[in-house]
C-alpha cells in the first residue's frame, strides 16, 4: 500500500516562487520527501519524459513550456500516494480543476486559451498518473542513490 510517486513543480512555479506553499501542502497531507532535485530539462529529456504525447497536436507546446526553466522534482512516498497526489494536483486544466487542489487554487488557463495561443497548458504540476508511469518516472528523474529511506515522526500514525 505504500507507493512512491513522481512529483514536478514545473517552471511556471518555480518562477513564480510557489514552491513552498505546494511542497507544504504535500508535506502536510503526510507525504514523505524521499528525493528531490532541481533540474533543468533538455528537449531530449522532456521527449522521453512526455513520451506518450510526441505525437498530440500540443506536444511543441508542451516541450517549449516545460524546457522553459527548471524544475523541482521529487519523489514521494505514503499510503496509495499515486493516486492521493493526481487527487490533490486536481484536472489537468486548471480551469476545470476544483477549488482546493494545486491547479485550481494557483492556476486559471483553459485548453481552448492554451490551445489558440499554441502554447502548453502552466498547470504547476505534473504528477505520475499509474503505477506503470510513477516507476518509470520515478527511475527517468532519479537514480536509486537519490532517494533516501529514513521514519518521518508521522510514522506512527500511519501503521499503528
Ligand atoms: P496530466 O499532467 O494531468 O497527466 P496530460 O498527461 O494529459 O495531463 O498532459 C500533460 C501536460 O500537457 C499537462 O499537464 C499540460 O501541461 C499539457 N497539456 C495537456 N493538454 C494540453 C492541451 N490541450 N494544450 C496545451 N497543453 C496541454
Ligand atoms: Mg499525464
């Protein structure tokens, strides 16, 4: 039942200096920060990472904004995480997504605004979205020295 998940704050939130308030959010839901790093991908990277989008009318898009600057990527671990952080990281238009999730308290952009422009969707985060994509994912962004295994004093909570 514990999980490790693949989480970016993307550049659009590292430029607009959130980073803090997203990560507390994650850590206050008791998820536990087992890697993170900050890294600025290349278009080579960003393909294998979107992989499954190369062939969608809004891959430039999405290639150019998530090159633009770096991220924060980190790997979490908690109890069924992949699904609990899509579930707080709320749709992936922001427009759409419910007030209380990620995108829907610091995001405002429509498909049909990103999709005129010819530019990806600023959605603050990416998020591993099946078991499948977080170990992939997860392997892609770290290798297995940058991830830590140490108890949280949440610990307790959670397995007794
Ligand atoms: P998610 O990030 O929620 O898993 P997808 O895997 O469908 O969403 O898409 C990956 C990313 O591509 C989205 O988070 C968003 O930044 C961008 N994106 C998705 N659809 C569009 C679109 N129609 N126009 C522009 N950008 C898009
Ligand atoms: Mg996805």
């Amino acid at each position: 039942m514990i999980e490790r998940t693949l989480i970016l704050l993307k550049p659009d939130t590292v430029q607009r200096g959130i980073c803090g308030e997203i990560i507390s959010r994650l850590e206050r839901a008791g998820l536990k920060i087992v890697g993170m790093r900050m890294v600025w991908a290349d278009r080579d990277f960003a393909k294998q990472h979107y992989a499954e989008h190369l062939e969608k009318p809004f891959y430039k898009g999405l290639e150019d904004m998530i090159v633009m600057g770096p991220v924060i990527a980190m790997v979490l671990e908690g109890v069924e995480a992949i699904e609990l952080v899509r579930k707080m990281c709320g749709a992936t238009e922001p427009k759409s997504a419910n007030p209380g999730t990620i995108r829907g308290d610091y995001a405002q952009v429509s498909y049909g605004h990103a999709d005129k422009r010819g530019i990806g969707i600023k959605n603050i985060v990416h998020a591993s979205a099946n078991k499948k994509d977080a170990q992939i994912e997860v392997g892609l962004w770290f290798t297995p020295e940058q991830l830590h295994t140490y108890k949280t004093v949440h610990e307790v909570h959670v397995f007794e």
